[in-house]
C-alpha cells in the first residue's frame, strides 16, 4: 500500500513538472483513491461442505469380527476358543477357519466356520458341530430359510447337560465359507428362536 501512495504522488508531481502543481487537497485525494484501488479485495467466504452424520447402530446382541457377523442373546458375548485353548500361543480364529462359543444360564451356543473348498453343501459342517458323543439327530436336516440365507437345521437330543436338555444345529453357506451353529437351550423353544435371531443378524463378505 506505500508502494501505491508512493507511485501515485510521483506521477501526479511528475505532471506537474510542465504545468501549474495542483493544490495539495487534490493530491492528497489522488493519493488516497490510488491506495484503495491496490487494496485487495475480500474473498468470498468458503461454502461449508456438506458432511453425512453418521447412524448410530447397536451391536447390543451382535458378533462381529472375522469379516462376518452373527446375532447371539443380549447379555452374553462370543469368545474365541481357538485363542482360550491356546492362551500362550497367538494361535486364533481367521477369516477361513474358527469357532466361537458363548454361554449363560438358560444357554450354550457354539459357531464353527470353514472355507468352502468347493463343498456342494454346508451339511458336512453338521458332522463338525454335532458332537457323537453326547448329541443325537432327531429326524434328518430340515431346509431353512432366513432372509436370503438357506441352509439345513436338525432339532438334537442332548446329554451333554442335564441343565439345558433342549438342542439343535444348523449349516448354511455364504460366500466362500460354510458356518455350522449348535445350541444346548434350557426350553424347548429356545433353539428355533435362537436361530432366528443368529441369522436374522448375519451378515458375511462373500
């Protein structure tokens, strides 16, 4: 801005060198109308950028990890075993291959899932889940639907406890992987609603 007050009084006094100067008022003017023509102008203000606000979502009864999820009763949370049964190695579950379980009073619930290996159908993961020993197969494997999933599920007779005498397993494929569920339930009707609520909240990256 000095520059501009400096350069507008040089020309005025340098035209002035072949005529009358003008009268100080008239310089001072000039002088000052030179400097705000140099005075930059104001930008104008940044628009906000417009930004989404995100969606709380609760993950109240929900598993989520190995890049799948799973819902599971509220209140009780799935551990990995394959890291539990292997507390002094890093040993763990992994995108192809773990199993998970979780328990409480009134239920048992266990989750195993495998690559697929171009298996036609996740059945052979019941054989997995369905433990011989204690576990018996009322009837064969039913289909079951639940949303875009299908899959099979067996109703079982259990001895593995005498506190949760109700039992079922299911399979069903998603994407590259298979998955296999099994309950020990304290009622009857545990298992099937159990189930609704496991797959109701799964979701996998196929």
């Amino acid at each position: 801005m000095r520059n501009a007050v400096l350069i507008a009084l040089a020309s005025v006094l340098s035209a002035g060198c072949g005529r009358q100067a003008p009268p100080p008022y008239e310089l001072i003017q000039n002088a000052v109308q030179a400097t705000i023509a140099a005075l930059p102008t104001s930008a104008p203000p940044p628009v906000p950028t417009p930004y989404s606000s995100a969606t709380p979502t609760s993950l109240s009864g929900v598993f989520c990890e190995y890049e799948f999820c799973i819902g599971h009763p509220k209140g009780l949370a799935f551990f990995d075993v394959v890291a539990k049964e292997n507390p002094h190695s890093p040993a763990a579950s992994s995108y192809e291959e773990g199993r998970l379980a979780t328990s409480g009073v009134t239920t048992f619930i266990e989750v195993i899932w495998r690559a697929n290996s171009g298996a036609p159908s996740p059945e052979y993961l019941l054989d997995l889940i369905v433990d011989d020993r204690v576990d018996t197969r009322k009837g064969e494997p039913e289909a079951i639907t639940v949303g875009a999933l299908g899959g099979t599920f067996v109703p079982l007779a259990t001895s593995a406890t005498e506190l949760l005498p109700s039992a079922a397993a299911a399979a069903w494929s998603c994407g590259e992987r298979a998955f296999a569920w099994k309950v020990y339930a304290s009622t009857p009707e545990l298992p099937g609603q159990l189930l609704g609520e496991a797959l109701e909240a799964f979701r996998c990256n196929p």
